[in-house]
C-alpha cells in the first residue's frame, strides 16, 4: 500500500500520493482562501506538512481524509497569520480587495473565446458566493460539493459529529441558493 511505504520513508511513494491527491488540495486550499492568492504555496505547505507527518497517520480514517484535516489545518494557520499581519500592517478601505487590485482578474483580449470567458464569470459568481460564507459552513460544503467527501470523512476532518456536518452543510446551501440562483436559472 502506499501510505504504507510512504510512512516507511518511500519517497517514490510518496509522489505518487502528492500526484493523486494534488488536485483536490489545491481546489480546497482555492476555496477556502477565497482567492487570496497564495492557494498554491499553501498547497504545497500542505504537501510538506503531510511528509513530515505521515508517520503519525495511524490508519483511523483514509489517508484522504488525514490530509484533508492537515490541509484545513495548514490553512487555517495561514488565515491567522494573515490576519494578524493586516491587523498591524494594514491601513486598507473596507472596500479595497486584500491583493491590493480593484475588480476581478483582467480579460485577456486575445483569447476572445466566449466559452472560456463564460467558464471564469461562473467560476467567479461561485467563488465570490462562497466567500460570503462564514468559515465553519464554506469549509464543510466546500470538502462535500467540491471535494467530494462523505458526512463522516467530513466529520473526521473537522473532528466534529455527523449532526453538525449535515447542519453546516444544510444551512450553507441555504445561504447559497440565492447568490448562486442566476447560474441556476432563478431568479
């Protein structure tokens, strides 16, 4: 198995692990940043975290599950820092977006393809929506409608019972339904 050989110390492994579950820490580390910019490095700081750990992954849950809580940990760590760092540093508009811009990311003039332009303007409405979440409901439907986790992998990373996996997923669609309604055909 590889988690096996990987906690053996197997490098080779380990990639292998990295390759199969990169995609799906990058997209977290995305959501939960709310495009803060740094989905990337976190991801990697993730990756890090995980080999340094992986000795202690004593098989209780899936791995998957295992480095889904190191991620949402890693980030959350990073959220505090950030926050602590603009507490001190920062003199920003309350309307003025953390990276400093103004609007969203700007068009590329030469691509021109409707379809492609359609696919970032519905990426963005989701984003944005998920952004208006509180922590604690955007973290918990982002690992079920985009992760793809179960109740009990999703408890398992948050280390709370199933009942309030389901209530935080409930009331985040809840809140969700309208903001996303134009993508839905509602009104």
């Amino acid at each position: 198995m590889l988690v096996e050989a990987a906690a053996g110390g197997s490098r080779e492994a380990f990639d292998e692990l990295v390759r199969r579950h990169q995609s799906a820490v990058l997209t977290l580390a995305r959501v939960l940043t709310a495009g803060r910019g740094d989905a990337d490095d976190l991801a990697q700081d993730v990756f890090v975290r995980a080999w340094r750990g992986i000795g202690t992954f004593r098989g209780d849950s899936t791995f998957r599950t295992w480095l889904h809580r190191v991620a949402i940990n890693v980030i959350r760590t990073s959220q505090s820092r950030q926050g602590r760092l603009l507490r001190m540093f920062t003199a920003r508009r309350d309307d003025e977006p953390l990276d400093g811009t103004r609007g969203g990311p700007a068009a590329d003039p030469a691509s021109g393809e409707e379809p492609v332009d359609a696919m970032l303007a519905r990426r963005q409405v989701i984003d944005r929506a998920l952004a208006t979440l509180p922590e604690e409901l955007r973290v918990a439907v982002t690992l079920r409608d985009l992760q793809g986790l179960d109740y009990k992998e999703i408890a398992a990373a948050l280390d709370v019972p199933i009942g309030t996996v389901e209530s935080r997923i409930f009331r985040a669609r809840q809140k969700l339904k309208p903001l996303l309604a134009p993508l839905l055909g509602g009104s």
